[in-house]
C-alpha cells in the first residue's frame, strides 16, 4: 500500500464518518419535527 492510498483511504473514512453524523443530526431534527 503506498502512502497515497493511505491517504486516500483516510480521507474516505473521515467522509464515511461525517455522513454518518450529518445522517443521525437529519434524524433527529426529523423525528422532533414529527413529535410537534
């Protein structure tokens, strides 16, 4: 594995992970939009 592919692969997990989080915040705000 060469030190780009790493950092490739860093990159994409970081981007995995902040969709994650933007999905549970959007979850969230949804579900307390619907229990008004």
């Amino acid at each position: 594995m060469t030190s780009s592919d790493w950092i490739k692969s860093i990159k994409g997990s970081k981007q995995q992970l902040l969709l994650e989080i933007i999905l549970q915040k959007m979850d969230v705000l949804l579900h307390d939009e619907l229990c008004k």
